[in-house]
C-alpha cells in the first residue's frame, strides 16, 4: 500500500493565518490518521523576503500547536531540499525535459504585443487566451531573435483539444475544457520558475499522494494536473477545502479587513482583549497582534487543545453532535468525505467555550505555568517571586476558578499581587465614594480589626450584621469593599479576595479608599 503523503506549503509571509492553519491541520490530520508523512516545503520563491525571519512565526505556530511535521525544514529528510529558493535545478530540468519533448517552448512576444492581444479579445467579449505566434517562427526569426539577445519566457504548451477531469476529495468530479486555458509561463525571462510549476514538480519529487489545500487553488488545477501528465507524473489526489470565513460572514477571513473586524460584533471582544492585554506584555496591540494570526492566540493564552478543537471542527465534523474533541480524537476520525464544501466560520464563541472546558482539565500546576509567564512579562512579579510566590499564585488561581479562562485573565488579578492598587475610576466612584459608604467601611474596617480569626465566615458575619444593623443592603458594603480593596470589579468572591489580600492590606487599603472618597 502506498504510504499517505500530505504537505503543506506556505510562503514565508511572517505570519500564520489562523485560516491557513486550518489547511495545515487538515493536511497533518489525513497524514496521521493514515499512519503518513507530513511535510513542510516552503514557497519562497520571492526572494524580496528574509526568509528565516518569515518563516519564524510559522514553525512557531506549528511547535505551539504541537503538530510535528516529518520532513521540512530543521527536520530535513530524503527529498530536500524543503525551501523551493533551492530546488531550482530540479526546476530547470523539468523546464528542459518539456522543450525537449516539444511540450514547452520559448516565447518571444513582448508585453505590449500581449497587452494589446488582451485589449482585442476583451474588445470581442471573448476570453483572452494566449496567441502562439512564437510557435510558428521560422528557425531563421528564433535564431536571430537569440542573437538580438532578446528576451523570452518558457510557456507549457496545454493540450488544448481536451478536457481536465479531477475527482476532488472534497468537491467531486470536476471537469475544465482545456481548450480555454492560456499557456502558462512556467519559466520568466531570468530563469526562474513560476508557482504553477515549481509545485507540481515538487509534489511529484516528493511523492505527494494527496494535496489538500485551499479552494482559491482549484483554478490552478487543471494546469497542474496538465503538468503532471506532460511530465509522465502519477497524479496525486486532490481535496480543495473550503475557505475560513470572518466570524458571522461569507467572506474569506483576511488581514486585509482587520478594520472592519473591530467592529463586527461576534469578533470584537477578541480585539478588545487585545487592546488590553498586549500592552500590559509589551506586545503592541491589535494592530501588531490580531485574531487572524495564530501568534495572537498563543501569546493572549489560550491552550492549543482548544485552538486544535475549533479548527478541526471550522469546516469538519465528526457527528452532528461531538463539539469537544481532542486531537487524538479527531486524528483516530478524520476523513476528507466530512469535510464540508461550503465555507466555514471562524467562531470566537465556540473556541471560548472550548478554551473553558480544556483549562477545566488541568492541574493547577499547568494552570501556575501557564499565568507565570504574563506576571513576569507585565513586571507584576521577578523571576526570584515568580518561585517563591507560586504557592500564593497557585492560590489565587484557585480562587478564580472557571472565571480563569485565557491565562492572560491572570493580569486582571494583579491587585493580588501588587503593594500599590489601581482604582477603576468609574467603578470607585459609583461604589466607594458613594453617599454612607465611606462610614460603611470605616465601621466595617474597625471591627475586621478586632477580629481574633481572619477567616471567610468570621468576614462574613461581620458584614450581614453591620448591614443589618444600619439597615443598608449587603451588596453596597460588597461592592463597596471590593473596589477599595481590589481596585477592580473583576475578581473571584469578595471573601475570597480579602483573604487573598490579607488581613493588614485589607486595612489598609481601605483606609486609603475612604481617606481618598472624603477628599473627592
Ligand atoms: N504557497 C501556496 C499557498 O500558500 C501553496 C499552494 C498549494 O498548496 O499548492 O497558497
């Protein structure tokens, strides 16, 4: 039996689209199911771009993903290699193997020649399709034009008297009337090849036996599998999977639309995040860090097993039923016929509720190690605390509970771990320098003082009685204490939170709040 091989192909743009991503996980997905080979080759056949620095974030992603791929870069392997900027021998002979067999040849029409050729056939209303007047040049023109020095381009010569057949994995039969497609240039004037080309010589070296890529690539396809025939190449078996749309939309998620994101309403709070967390990190914001980006969800802190569960099912399914799924789950089920053909969604509501139900399954140490690092990054504790304060960390998580969904969610908590707090001034006004409040707390604070036991009941008591006894509601001392001993509404329960504080802070930053209300 043939051994399964996929490959994904990105070009070193500096980024990994979260979309992009998805293809890259269907393709290591059939490869693992199938006991395969997964395969990393990258298009830099732009060679404007510092390729290592590009190519950074995307083996990155991939590590954070935990999807290993089996030949590629830093990895090698027997078919390398793995960057096309080194395969162009490869290239240049297949190249010279098609005009050998009379299948290519050079063409010496200038651009204005087929700037005007397209001008008549859009004249005409007819499809432009390439004129081979470099076909019929005597040898005596070709000669002399080689000697002029001047330029050419190679162009495959498609066998136009027939029809493209492919049985898609995803879309079904598909069928093109080759007799409608220009000749493309497979060779530019300074030797190097184009993509068309370049991966089909590549998925035959390399012994691709299924391509799975984005539906934007099925155009390119009767010219690939036209290629393939014309160099005597096994055909691989072709999946061309949906698009990943922008949450609540049709159209194909993009950077390009990273404004209109701001304000789309399923979308939003995912830049919102952004903007809060990012700085705090020294990351920038959601202008150098976006959701479309899958660096975004890693340095924001969300678990890849949530990431990996909402990717497998934007555009697949195993049932009509199975939201969670783990990815040896989805490996063990995954088959292309699930795959849907219209395109899929990206869903920040359902990845949150995935986010919440993988943080459930770790232990609190994962759950330490996973919020250590926005602490240490915000400056919010030093490497030496960030040891001899990770009980005290385990304990505030704890506290959090399932309010603890991204590990950034960590940074809204700093009051626990910082001397000075800062009020939400909003918040302070509406609920500490509030007509009786101040003498709320001050009565309240005197008799926390007296306390022999520091404890949740002995808290709480204490507060029932003196809202009855002044016959207030309990919820303006709650709210009230909270925000002067937090700063912030945001926070596991209040008891919870002036244990966590500690009996002395708690005093003291009430005094603060109340001396700063009375001086408002
Ligand atoms: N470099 C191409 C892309 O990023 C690869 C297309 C393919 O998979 O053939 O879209």
């Amino acid at each position: 039996m043939t051994t399964v091989r996929t490959r994904f192909a990105p070009s070193p743009t500096g980024y990994m689209h979260i979309g992009g991503m998805r293809t890259a996980l269907f393709n290591w997905l059939w490869a693992r199911h199938n006991n395969g080979v997964f395969i990393l080759r990258v298009d830099d056949t732009d060679r404007e771009r510092n390729v290592e620095e590009a190519l950074g974030p995307i083996l990155q992603a991939f590590k954070w993903l935990g999807l290993d791929w089996d030949e590629g870069p830093e990895v090698g392997g027997p078919h390398g290699p793995y960057f096309q900027s080194e395969r162009d021998d490869l290239y240049k002979a297949g190249v010279e193997k098609l005009l050998a067999e009379g299948k290519a040849y050079h063409d010496y029409d200038t651009p204005e020649q087929i700037k005007a050729d397209r001008e008549e056939a859009q004249k005409e209303k007819k499809q432009y399709i390439n004129i081979r007047r470099s076909l019929e040049l005597t040898e005596e023109t070709r000669k002399q034009y080689e000697d002029e020095g001047r330029p050419s381009v190679v162009r495959f010569l498609i066998p136009r008297d027939q029809k493209v057949e492919i049985n898609d994995e995803v879309r079904g039969h598909v069928e093109w009337d080759a007799g409608l497609i220009s000749d493309p240039v497979i060779q530019r004037t300074d030797g190097s090849c184009l993509y068309n080309f370049a991966t089909v010589v590549d998925d035959a070296s390399m012994n691709i036996t299924h391509v799975i890529r984005a539906e934007e690539h099925l155009s390119n396809t009767p010219t690939q599998v036209l290629l393939h025939q014309a160099l005597g190449n096994t055909l691989p078996t072709f999946a061309h999977i949906p698009f990943v749309t922008a949450p609540g939309t049709t159209k194909k998620l993009s950077k390009r639309d990273l404004s209109k994101y701001k304000n789309n309403p399923n979308f939003k709070k995912m830049f919102d995040r952004a903007d809060q967390v990012f700085p705090l990190i020294g990351l920038g914001d959601s202008e150098t860090l976006n959701p479309v980006m899958v660096e975004y969800y890693e340095r924001i802190g969300y678990l890849p097993a949530a990431v990996l569960n909402s990717l497998s099912r934007t555009g697949w399914s195993l049932d009509d039923k199975t939201e969670i799924l783990s990815l040896d789950t989805v490996v063990k089920n995954f088959t292309l016929d699930r795959v849907v053909k219209n395109p899929a969604g990206l869903d920040p509501d359902k990845l949150f509720s995935f986010q919440g139900h993988w943080m459930g399954e770790l232990s609190l140490d994962e759950k330490i190690d996973g919020c250590l690092p926005y602490l240490l990054k915000a400056g919010i504790l030093n490497e030496a605390e960030a040891v001899s304060k990770r009980a005290f960390v385990g304990q505030v998580v704890e506290s959090l509970g399932d309010r603890l969904k991204l590990f950034a969610d960590i940074l809204d908590v700093a009051y626990f771990f910082q001397d000075e707090i800062e009020y939400s001034e909003k918040d302070f006004k509406k609920r500490v320098a509030k007509e009786g409040v101040p003498e709320l707390l001050t009565t309240y604070r005197e008799r926390v003082a007296a306390l022999d036991e520091f404890n949740a009941e002995q808290l709480e008591a204490l507060l029932k009685g003196l809202c009855e006894e002044k016959e207030v509601s309990g919820g303006l001392l709650i709210h009230g204490l909270r925000i002067s001993t937090t700063g912030s509404p945001v926070g596991p329960g209040l008891y919870d939170c002036l244990l966590l504080v500690g009996k002395e802070n708690v005093l003291k930053r009430i005094d603060t709040a109340v001396a700063r209300a009375n001086s408002m």
